[in-house]
C-alpha cells in the first residue's frame, strides 16, 4: 500500500536530487528519508531510484509515480480541507425531513440560529408525515426526521435503532366554532362531543381520534378528513363540525371563526427529532438537533 507521506518524500527527493536535501526540505534526517524510500519501494514492489556515487535518478516507475504524486497529494489536500471544514461546520449539509406543523413552527426558529452560528451549514427540508419520515431515514433518504407519536400508541422498542432527542410534548385541544353550544367552555369531556360531526386530520391522528372517542363509548362521524390545519380550522369556523388538533398545529393557522377547549381525558403526542446513530457523531448534524431542542424549548 503506498502512503502518502512517502509519496512526499519521494517528489522532494526527485526535486532536490538527493537525501539530504530531501531531509532538510521535509525537516528530518537523511536517514529517515532513506529508510521511507526503502518502505516505498517495497511497498510497491521494483526500484525507484537509480544511485551512482553522489548522484540520483529516477527509475521509469520511479518517474511515472511522480508523476501521479502531484495529482494524489494535491487530491488529498483539497479532502483533508473538505473534511476540515465540515467538522468545524464551516461546511456541510443536513437534509431534514419533518411534519407539517413543525415545519411552520419549530423548523423557522431552528434554521434560523443555525443559520446564524454557521452559515456555511445548508440545511434541505422535505415533508412527510411519521411513519414514512422514519422510513426515510432508515433507507438513508435524510439525516434527521423530525416525527411524533401518541402516547401509549407504540411500544419504546418503535426507534430502538434510532438516536431520540426528545423535544416537547404536545397536547390535543378541541375546536369549536364561535357560536357552538360549548364555545365558552374551558374544559369539555370528549364524550360530550359524541353527536357532532367531525373533522378529521392525517390517516394517523385520524385512527387515533377514533381510538379516542371509541374509548369514551362512542364512534365519531366523519364528514370531513384533510391533512391541512388551515382547512381544519375553516371547516370548524363555517359550522361544518368540530376537531381536535395538536397545540402545535394550532400554532402555525391562524384561528378564525373558532374556539379552542381543553379537552379530557388528555391526549398529548410526543414529538422528536430522530437520527442513525453515526449521524449523531457528524457535527452539522448535532448542530441541527440541537438549535431544534432550542427551539421546543421556547
């Protein structure tokens, strides 16, 4: 195997012309530059060097290795200096996969201050809604994916091959439209909304709205079903029904023609940023995860 190190050694030998200006050019002795070449040329198996008395040539190997050590060294260089700049986050890239209402909210606040610590981090964001994000990330389509899960909904063995940092807990409100008999409520029982028509979200909290109301003795009517909080939101407003959405959803609309209501029992959603566990060493990486921590936090 050639090193690079005695490709170094051997240009500055072909340059000066003999081992110890070779040595003093390099900095070490001419022994030592004599001992590297030995290790090169057994290394690649035939002479490199010709030496009558004082002088020294090059073989015909020894001639077109150097010629490719410019290449090889120079090469290297440039990868040394990549490499360099990522893990000082002068440099790198995230692709980031994340749900709708963290994209309108967490995601912002977070590639904001990344942004702002280290420009040269650029950060791509896709949406897709748990489980296909986690999917994503497992078949190496992105670096973190930020998902949620309902609790009690999955055992902790879901993303036992997966980093979790674990950001907030979001908890589910209902929506009311202004003029409903329990607008100005504060808390309502689920169960109490047994007759109304509903609006229902994405295939996954729809099958938990359902596991929901099913659990306080009654099957919700669906009239409706959208993946879009802002049509949620109107749909309440204009009469057609109400809803229950996580706070965070709620976050990014803006509520018109509506009332949100505690409602009981609780039902929170926990929601988490998750990558592979050599991805968690990268430091762009561990930079993203932690400026969306920072952003749950506020």
């Amino acid at each position: 195997m050639i090193e690079a190190r005695h490709l170094r050694v051997l240009r500055a030998v072909a340059t000066t012309g003999s081992f110890s200006a070779a040595g003093r050019e390099l900095g070490c002795t001419q022994p030592a530059v004599s001992q590297q070449m030995k290790a090169l040329e057994t290394s690649v198996g035939t002479p490199l060097l010709i030496r009558t008395g004082r002088e020294m040539r090059l073989t015909q190997a020894g001639e077109a290795l150097v010629r490719h050590a410019a290449g090889i060294l120079a090469g290297l260089t440039a990868a040394e200096e990549e490499v360099a700049a990522i893990a000082g986050l002068r440099a790198g890239r995230v692709r980031l996969v994340s749900f709708p209402s963290g994209s309108s909210t967490l995601v912002p606040t977070a590639l904001a201050a990344l942004r702002a610590a280290h420009p040269g981090t650029r950060v791509f964001l896709e949406e897709a809604e748990p489980p296909a994000s986690v999917e994503m990330l497992r078949q190496g389509d992105c670096d973190i994916a930020l998902a949620f899960r309902y609790e009690g909904a999955a055992g902790p063995e879901e993303w036992d091959d997966l980093v979790v940092r674990r950001l907030l807990s979001d908890r589910l409100v209902g929506l009311v439209p202004e003029g409903h008999r329990l607008a100005r409520t504060e808390t309502v029982e689920i169960g109490a909304l047994s007759a109304e028509p509903w609006i229902a979200g994405c295939p996954r909290c729809r099958g938990h709205l359902v596991e929901i109301c099913e659990g306080a003795g009654f099957t919700p009517r669906i009239d409706f079903a959208t993946d879009d909080y802002p049509a949620v939101v109107g749909l309440v407003g204009a009469g057609l029904g109400v809803a229950v959405l996580p706070e965070l959803a709620i976050e990014s609309v803006r509520p018109k023609g509506v009332r949100t209501v505690a409602v009981e029992p609780a039902v929170r959603r926990e929601i988490v940023a998750l990558t592979l566990p050599d991805l968690a060493q990268v430091p762009a990486v561990a930079a993203t995860l932690e400026q969306l921590a920072k952003a749950a936090a506020r």
